[in-house]
C-alpha cells in the first residue's frame, strides 16, 4: 500500500469535482492510501505571493506544518492542483534558500502553536507519484478497458515541470509523463508542441482579450493536430478551457467544441469505470463524442453541466482590431 500526505486544495469539491471524484475511484485499484491533512487551509492560489511574501509564504508552510504533525513515518506530501503543487514546493524550498524568509515564516506560524522544519517533507504531484511510485508497469496491468482510438491531446500547463526544484520532470519545455501515462492506458497520444503554454490563468478576470488568445492558441492546436479531446493535470487549465471556451469563441468568432478533462477520469474509464462514476458530464464542452471513440457514452439524458448562475464570467467583447491582427498573423 502506498501511502501518502493528501493536500486536496480548495477546488477538488468545486470546480474540480471530476478530478477528486476520479482520483477517488482509481485510489483503490492502484492500492494508495491518502491521509488528508487536518484542518488545511487554501494555498493563496497565484495572486497572494505577488502582494506580500510572509503572510503568503506562512499561509502555505501552515498545511507543510500541519502535515509534518500527522506525518508518522511517511513524509510525502501530495497535491493533484498544479497550483497547489507549486505553491507547497515554492515554500518549501525558499524557506530553506531563504533563512530569514524562514525565520519569518516560522515566527508567524509560532502564534498558532506551530512550525515547520524545511525539507523534512517531500512535496509531489499526483502525476510524478502515479509515474514513479505506482509505475507504468502497474497502471497498463489494471486497464480493462483500453482506450484504443481515442486521440487524446495531453496538456500539462505551465506550473508543474516549472521550476522544478527537485528536478522530478524529464524536461521543462516538453516533458513526456503525461504521454506515457495515456499510452499505457491505450489511447493515442497526439503529438502536442503547446504541452506547457500557459492557459491564461486569472487573466479571464483581468485582461480578457489575452486570455482569450492563449486558450484559443491551445483548442486549435488540439483541433489541428486532430484530437478528439484535451487532458490536464490542473485545475485551473481545465476551468479556464472548458468553461471560457464558449467566450473565445464568442470573441474570435469560431465554433471549437474541443472537450477538456482531466488525465485521472481517463484513468478511471481504462480501469472499468464509467464515465458518470469517474466525472464525465460535469464538463461544459461535452466529451461524449470522444467517448464514443472508444465505444462509450454518457447515459441517455446525462448533459455536460450549463454554466451556474453568478459564475464570474467576463462579459463578451469582441474587439475587431485585436481580431483582425490576430487572423492576419496567422496568414502570414
């Protein structure tokens, strides 16, 4: 059994629910154990480091020092959110790079009882464990159900082989885990140079037309290297193209219907799963064409989800000069 240090962050009961409710089904066939850390607290996300480093620094050391108390002989922490991941990892290190930032740190987390002892944790991606703990090996012996058909985009975002302190990833710019993975799995894996590009992160709340351009830069590379659906290992990357979709193409007037979820619900369908159990129509782009690849679909009256009243979405602009730049670039 492999056990670990679980830090869910705040979007595995929200608008991560697919990924929490696969990473649930596929836990038990792949034998790991994930003791959720006690009383966590959200991350900051990627505004908070930006405005002032001690409070946010103390904000993330605060889950690494909760999770050293339960630690008990396994000292792994492990985060499916990228941002998550990033955050944890970034205080971990800098803490130790650091030794006034860490002395700091650990003076406000001493208010709460608290401290934390940089390095004495290993801060891991659910990715990185399922390839170097778990195993290839293993994985492609629990398929059931290959996904032999299916053309699958795999799409990491910038956040998770960069900087990679620890140096866990094979490469920076084109890091190849994520592919592996889906191979074992039996679905083809299309060759994806745009894997790391950014997805605009928050930029949908304050810069639309940019943001708008790099998801649009990622669906219709997708869609020219003919996927039949995109696969992400971060929250925030699934939000941003599945729920913005609908407005980039509002804004640049096209029509992608490119679906987009996450790498565990591929998983958990290779395993046995269906697609409802392991998240499948909670998507806003609807999958289910990309399920019939692989001779599935969702069950007769099971909808992608409709955006929820109050979900804060720019309102639509279209600019016709950021347009027609954009459009005369790619004649060019």
């Amino acid at each position: 059994m492999n056990k670990y240090i679980y830090y869910p962050g705040c979007s595995m009961e929200g608008s991560a629910k697919a990924y929490g409710d696969s990473l649930n089904f596929i836990k038990g066939t792949l034998e790991m154990e994930l003791d959720e850390i006690d009383d966590w607290n959200c991350c900051g996300a990627t505004e908070y480091v930006s405005l002032n480093l001690i409070p946010a620094y103390s904000l993330i050391a605060r889950n690494l020092a909760l999770a050293s108390k339960q630690a008990n002989g396994h000292n792994t922490v492990m985060a499916p959110c990228s941002a998550c991941y990033l955050n944890l990892e970034k205080a971990d290190y800098y803490m130790a790079e650091r030794p006034a930032l860490g002395e700091k740190v650990n003076q406000a987390l001493a208010a709460g009882g608290l401290h934390y002892e940089p390095g004495s944790l290993q801060i891991r991606h659910l990715l990185d464990v399922f390839i170097n703990d778990i195993g290839l090996d293993t994985i492609k012996s629990k398929v059931t159900r290959p996904l032999a058909g299916m053309r699958v985009a795999p799409y990491l975002g910038c956040m998770v082989p960069r900087p990679d302190f620890a140096h866990r990833w094979s490469d920076f710019e084109q890091p190849t885990e994520l592919d592996d993975l889906l191979k074992a799995l039996g679905a083809e894996v299309i060759e994806f140079p745009l894997k790391t590009e950014c997805c605009g992160g928050h930029m949908t709340q304050i810069g639309p037309e940019t943001a708008y351009e790099l998801i649009r830069r990622l669906v219709s590379s997708a869609e020219e290297h003919q996927a039949d659906i995109m696969v992400t290992v971060c929250p925030m990357c699934q939000m941003n193209l599945d729920a913005y979709q609908a407005e980039t193409n509002h804004f640049f007037g096209t029509n992608y219907q490119m679906p987009v979820v996450f790498f565990t619900q591929l998983m958990g369908l290779a395993f046995g799963g269906n697609p409802k159990e392991v998240g499948f129509g909670m998507e806003l782009v609807s999958a289910n064409k990309a399920l019939t690849r692989i001779g599935m679909e969702l069950p007769p009256g099971e909808t992608p989800r409709k955006k929820a009243e109050g979900l804060p979405m720019p309102e639509r602009r279209l600019k016709k000069k950021v347009v027609e730049k954009i459009n005369q670039e790619g004649q060019e």
